[in-house]
C-alpha cells in the first residue's frame, strides 16, 4: 500500500495554520510531520486538521519554542520520545503506522551563529545531541523505519549554494557534517531525497534575511527524509515543494516529499 510522507519545519503551527490546511488540500500527504510548532499540545489546531480528514496526531509541545508533531489520516500509535543532550526540549516524537512503519520526527538544535562549543554553548548542545542520537541507534538499531524531520545541518556540497562559502557557517561545517552522517550510519539509515534526486543543487531553507528569496536563491537543505535499508528501496517520488516558500505568511523552510510503496 503506498503512502506519501511530508516533513516540514512550520515556524509556528499556530501562526501559519493557513499554509498547513493549503498544504493538506493542494497535496494531500497521508502523514505530515511538522517541527518548530512553538505551541503547547494542546493549542495545535487540532480541530481545523481533522476537518481536512487528518484524524490522528502525536506531538510534544513547548511554549514558545521547539514543538513535534506527527498529523496522519492513516491510523497510527504514540511511540514515544527522546530527550537527547538532557536539554528538556520537545524535539523528539515518535509513531507507528498500522502497516509496522515507525516514523521518526526530529528537530535538532541549530547550534547559535559561532561553529565552536568552548564560546557558543548551542553549538556545544547540538553535537551533544547529535552524539546521543549516534549512540541509541548505535543501542537499538531500527527497523522499518522512516526518520525525517529538520536535521539543521546541508551535508553535501550540493545541498548548500556556496560550499567554500558556507565551511565555517553553522549547518555546513565539517564537524557537523561528520557527526550527522556518524548518526546516519548508526541507524543504517538511507537518504531517501537523494537517493531519487542524486545530483544538483537541493535546497529546503531560504533565509527570511534576503529582498528576494527566490532570485538570490541562497538555499542549504536541512530538512530530510531517511529510511532503514528494509524500506528504503520502497521509497519514491520524493521531492521539495519551493513554492511554498512564496505562499502568504510563509516558513522559512518548504516541505519535503516521499512515497513508499509498502
């Protein structure tokens, strides 16, 4: 049975609850995972999400800041969280769907402006948390499953718009790239996005910062899509929705697609 899976850093699901019914309208994902909710549980829309036929949902909230979220039309099961780095932070939910696949949604910490963690502490905290995501997967390795969500980090070179550039810039330094792809192995995961988009330049981030987004075009991909080995060769049709960095009110971040055929 196949199901369509879009993954989404929001910027405040309350805020831009318009942009999220239109995405569910126009493209219809079976799961969408958000991140960045900025809201308690219980002040997530919920009411106007299962009017668009998305029925089931798993979150962890924060005021404010941080916030997961897994909305679904297809029945699915709480599986848990994590609090990597011991920050306290809501950046970790886990649900399982009916035909056995675990969906993993991750925010991980950007890391602050300065790439050094004896000066910036966010830097610090975000390799701690990467480290402790190594180090379950390394624990207990998954299965079927799909882990997606803002990683904070463009590993290839092709999924920034200057490499050179961007070495020393918080999201594409060597040592965050090194880490994540530790992690990465750890779980034995696969890069679904570019496993079917393999070449050129890949973004899913623009900064708020630029006159005109689109025409400068000075993206990094941050936000991903990987599988465990037993499914990654189900997946397909993956994809980045651009536009919806031009709708109204919009994130800073576009959503990324894939399709599983399971």
């Amino acid at each position: 049975m196949p199901f369509t899976l879009a993954t989404w850093n929001i910027n405040s699901v309350r805020l831009r609850e318009p942009i999220v019914l239109k995405l569910l309208a126009e493209h219809g994902p079976d799961v969408l995972c958000l991140q960045e909710c900025k809201s308690p549980v219980e002040k997530i829309p919920t009411a106007a999400f299962i009017e668009a036929g998305y029925t089931h949902m798993v979150a962890r909230g924060q005021k404010g800041y941080n916030g997961v979220a897994i909305l679904s039309r297809l029945p699915l099961v709480d599986a848990g969280d994590q609090d990597f780095a011991t920050l306290g932070h809501a950046r970790h939910v886990a649900a399982k769907l009916e035909n056995g696949v675990t969906v993993h949604n991750f925010y991980v910490p950007a890391g602050g402006d300065v790439p050094d963690r004896e000066v910036n502490e966010k830097f610090g905290q975000k390799l701690d948390y990467l480290a402790d995501m190594r180090d379950w997967f390394h624990g207990d390795k998954p299965e079927k499953s799909i882990l997606v969500g803002d990683l904070n980090i463009a590993p290839r070179e092709d999924d920034v718009w200057d490499h050179k550039k961007l070495l020393k810039v918080v999201s594409h330094t060597p040592i965050e790239v090194e880490k994540l792809a530790e992690t990465q192995d750890a779980g034995g995961f696969v890069d679904v996005t570019r496993q079917d988009i393999p070449q050129g330049n890949l973004y899913s981030w623009w900064s708020y910062r630029a006159k005109d987004w689109d025409a400068a075009d000075k993206g990094r991909r941050l936000d991903h899509v990987w599988a465990t080995p037993d499914i990654s060769g189900a997946a397909h049709s993956s994809r980045v929705l651009r536009d919806a960095r031009g709708w109204e009110k919009p994130s800073d971040h576009a959503p990324v697609f894939a399709t599983f055929d399971l």
